[in-house]
C-alpha cells in the first residue's frame, strides 16, 4: 500500500496525461510535469510506534545527479524498484526499513523509518552504520530524529530527553497529539522530536511527522543567510563611509578633473555593491522562502500551547523571527545603498555636465568671435581683391586703347587717360559683380545643382 502511494504522483500524471491526448488537443510538453507535481510528495500512513531518522543534504546539480545514481544502485542492491529517471520522489520498501527519498532545488533529504525497537522514544539513538548505510549525496544541514508513539499517558520526564532550557511543547492536530522538542542537537548530531499520539489516525500521524520534519529541515535552510550578514556588514560598513566622503567632497569640487575623479571612485563602490548583492540575493531570497514555508507548516499543524511550555510559535518569534529580520535588513541596506549611489551619482553627474555646457557655451562664444573676425578679414580682401584686379584690367584696357590709336581706329586726340580714367568705374563695377557671384555660388551649391 505505501509503496502504491509512493508511486502514485507519476501514475495519477501519466493517467491525466493518457486522457488529454483522447481530447484529440495538442499538449504543452510540461503537462504531464504540472499535473503529476501535485502528487509527487503524498503524505504516507505511518502505522505506530515508529523511529525515524531524516537527513537534509546540501547538493548542486551535479550532486544531485550523482545522488540519483547512487540510490539506484542503493536499491538494485537491495532488491528494491528504482526511481523512475525524472522521479524526484520515490518510497522504498526494505523490509523493517522504508526509505523516503526527495531531491528538492538545493537539497536532498532521506528520510528512513521503522518500526523496530520503537516502542521506547530515543532508545537507539543512532541507526548509521549499524542499520542504516547510504551514500552521502552532499554536505549534511539537518539532521532529525522523530519518535511517534501511542500512549494512554503521556511522558512525563521530558527533561530527561530534551534541553530544559529550550523546550517546547505544543498540542497539534485537533488536540490528537502532543508535539515535543528543543531544536538542540543531541550528542549524536540529531535533532529530537516526541510525537506522543492520543488519537492519531494512521493518516493523520503521517501527516504530523512530515510537517514536522519539514519544519526543522526548513528553518535549518532559512538560518542559512545568516552567516552571510558578518561579512556583508563589514562591506557596507566600508562603503557607507566612502560614500560619505565622497558626498562630503562634491561640495569643495573646483573643476571637471575632480568630478571625474569622484565619478570613479562612485563607479568601483557602486560595482562592489552589485557584485555583493549577486553573491547574496538568492541566499536572502531563499531565507524569506524558507522562513514563509515555516510558518505555513505551523498553521497548518494547529499547534495549541501545552501547560507551562512555549508553543513553536514562540519559540521561533523569539528565536528564528530575529535572525530572519537581520538577513532583511541587510538586503534592505543594500538597496538603500544602491538608491543613495544612483542619486550621489545623478547629483555629481549633473554637476559635470553643467561645467561641460558652460564649456560649449563658452566654446560656441569664441567660435562666433572668430567667425566674425574671418568674415571681417574675408571681406577686407575681397575689397582688396577688387581694387587689384580693377587695377590690371583698367591697365589692359590702357594697352587695347593705345592698340587702337596706333592702328588709327582711336583717334589721338582722345587721351589715353581719359579711356583709362572713364573705364575704372566700369571695371570696378563688373569686377565687383562677378566676386558676388563667384561668393554666392560657392556659399549656395544647391543652386548651382539646380541650376
């Protein structure tokens, strides 16, 4: 029956999947995917008493596929059925142990059970090894060990199991169980948890026990970001400061080199900062995920506070909530950091670019002095060109006149200086005519083309 349940996910997804393609409709390829995701986790009967032990292992993709091949192989040894080879869930039977094992985003989780000797919670403390022996997937992050029993009375010398200190106990599912534990590690490297049942159904304590296990392995995950916050103060620290001298400094700015220098020493802080937030935002985002699924698991369960101890609730607000907050808070003065140098930039910025305008300005003022000085002396010389020019051609015309007198065709009592003088105003003029033409077509070369 639970190895049923176990595989139920993929088959309910493959049945879904059977029956769209009889619509006769074109199926996204991540349908069967979508549909058999709602299934992939089922929350198995636990028949009690039961010991069981979950590990949460750290692992990237390459880990990941790795894992998959060792618990194949896991299981082939065993006599077991394998994962399918896109599972990402599977239940194994071994006889007086079952295996369930999960391979989630960053994480892989094996979580091995049985009813074994578990009548006295925490009476064999350490099944590696001697019971239990699996391969390792990554680095450890949660260990737990979770005992659920039935008893007509309840346990009374929890002390002697758990830490006084750091002891809560809830009532959860409908007041059907009461929930122990002190989210201390005990001298194995196992975190405890007493499910103690007074009307748990099979079902019902299945359900407890992976919410449970879920919870601790989630606020394991969440505290994670943490350890992050130490060095990431330091940087902000660091660059905070600078950016206060900086902004201390725009204000003594003299010219455009110092703006240019400040502009830079802003560009490397505001690098740094990106860099630190890449390495940092999915840690912080994974944080608040886990911090949420937490919570959610705690409604879900419906713990209601036991005698004189503190709910899980509390605990964790007193706790978790803090440690979560200051992983927040430090994205939060990231962004506050990265506003502050986007507008320490804009402000230098536009300092600089207000020196460049006046540069232009003045730039432009001194090109339309020279241009004016060079029209000026341009038309200097062209007056003085006219007067030369006039000068020869009123010489040439001397030349033609006296030409004209030795050949008889001028008569000699008109001087040659009266030809010369009566044709200076006639050349002037001409002369004049034809550098205004010869200056409009080379300034107005389009009318020249229509032309």
């Amino acid at each position: 029956m639970s190895d049923q349940l176990g595989k139920g996910g993929l088959e309910d997804a493959e049945q879904y999947a059977v029956q769209g393609t009889l619509l006769g409709f074109a199926e996204h390829p991540q349908r069967t995917y979508v549909l058999g995701e709602l299934h992939a986790r089922p929350f198995l009967p636990l028949k009690l008493p039961r010991r069981i032990y979950h590990f949460a292992f750290m692992t990237d993709s390459a880990q990941a596929a790795e894992d998959r091949t060792a618990v194949m192989a896991l299981a082939e040894q065993r006599g077991a059925a394998p994962p399918a080879a896109d599972a990402r869930f599977h239940y194994f039977d071994f006889g007086p142990w079952d295996l369930r094992w999960e391979q989630h985003a960053e994480f892989t989780t094996y979580t091995w059970s049985t009813s074994r000797d578990a009548e006295e919670p925490f009476a064999r403390p350490n099944p590696i090894g001697g019971e239990v022996s699996f391969r390792s997937p990554g680095e450890l992050i949660a260990a737990v060990h979770l005992c659920c029993i039935s008893r007509s009375s309840l346990i009374r010398n929890l002390g002697d199991m758990f830490h006084p200190q750091s002891l809560c106990v809830i009532e959860a599912a409908e007041d059907s169980a009461r929930v122990t534990t002190d989210f201390q590690v005990d001298p194995v490297g196992f975190t405890r948890i007493l499910i103690e049942s007074t009307g748990l159904t099979e079902t019902r304590a299945g359900r407890l026990s992976q919410r449970m296990l879920e919870i601790e392995t989630y606020r394991t995950l969440a505290l994670l970001g943490l350890p992050m916050v130490s060095s990431v103060r330091a940087e902000l620290d660091r660059m905070e400061a600078e950016l206060a001298s900086i902004t201390g400094e725009i204000a003594l700015v003299e010219d455009n080199q110092q703006s240019q220098a400040l502009l830079r020493r802003l560009g490397s802080i505001a690098a740094e900062l990106e860099a630190q937030a890449a390495q940092t935002s999915y840690r912080f985002s994974a944080t608040r995920a886990y911090y949420a699924i937490v919570k959610s698991r705690l409604e879900v369960i419906r713990e209601r506070k036991s005698g004189q101890y503190p709910s899980i609730s509390a605990f964790f607000n007193r706790r978790l909530a803090p440690a979560i907050e200051t992983c927040n808070a430090a994205e939060q003065r990231q962004r506050r950091l990265s506003e502050q140098l986007a507008r320490t930039t804009d402000l230098l910025s536009t300092g600089i670019q207000s020196d460049l305008e006046k540069q232009n300005r003045d730039l432009l003022q001194s090109m339309n002095r020279r241009a004016r000085m060079q029209l000026r002396l341009q038309q200097t010389v062209e007056g003085l060109s006219v007067a030369a020019i006039s000068y020869y051609v009123v010489g040439l015309v001397g030349y033609l006149a006296k030409g004209l007198q030795e050949a008889g065709v001028l008569p000699n009592k008109i001087g040659l200086g009266l030809v010369m003088g009566g044709a200076v105003p006639l050349v002037v003029l001409g002369v004049w005519l034809a550098m205004r033409e010869i200056r409009r077509r080379v300034h107005s070369p389009e009318d020249d083309e229509q032309a």
